[in-house]
C-alpha cells in the first residue's frame, strides 16, 4: 500500500518474497513494514524480503503490543 508518498506492508508471510522481488528493481526504497502480530504465518517471509538487505534501502520494522490484556 503506499499512504501519503510511504510505502506501507502489513505482516510478511510468504507473499513477501514476490513482492521484495518487484521493489528490488525501484531501489532505493522507503519502507515501513507493520507486524499486526507475531505468528510465524505473518514472519516467515520475512528473510527472503530482498530489499532488506540492500544498503540504499531503508526498511522500518514495527510490532504491534506484545502485552497481553489483564483479566
């Protein structure tokens, strides 16, 4: 998704990979990737997300709370 100029990707399951392959070839990139939670279906794709590992690139990782409610 791209908001206000930014590029925004939600969760990296394994859809990531062809999607990192796309974006390699617009280098350099500004990324931010939202993690809505942290089971291994919405990070396993992550490693294979190639413009992360481009030096002209700048990807940001965030991570949605890992508190737990109270009861």
């Amino acid at each position: 998704m791209t908001a206000g100029g930014r590029r925004l990707i939600f969760d990296a399951g394994t859809g990531i990979r062809p999607l990192g392959l796309e974006l390699a070839r617009q280098a350099p990139l500004d990324i931010d990737i939202y993690f809505t939670h942290t089971h291994l279906d919405h990070l396993s794709g992550l490693t294979f997300f190639s413009p992360l590992f481009d030096k002209r690139n700048s990807v940001r990782l965030w991570l949605a709370t890992l508190s737990r409610p109270t009861r």
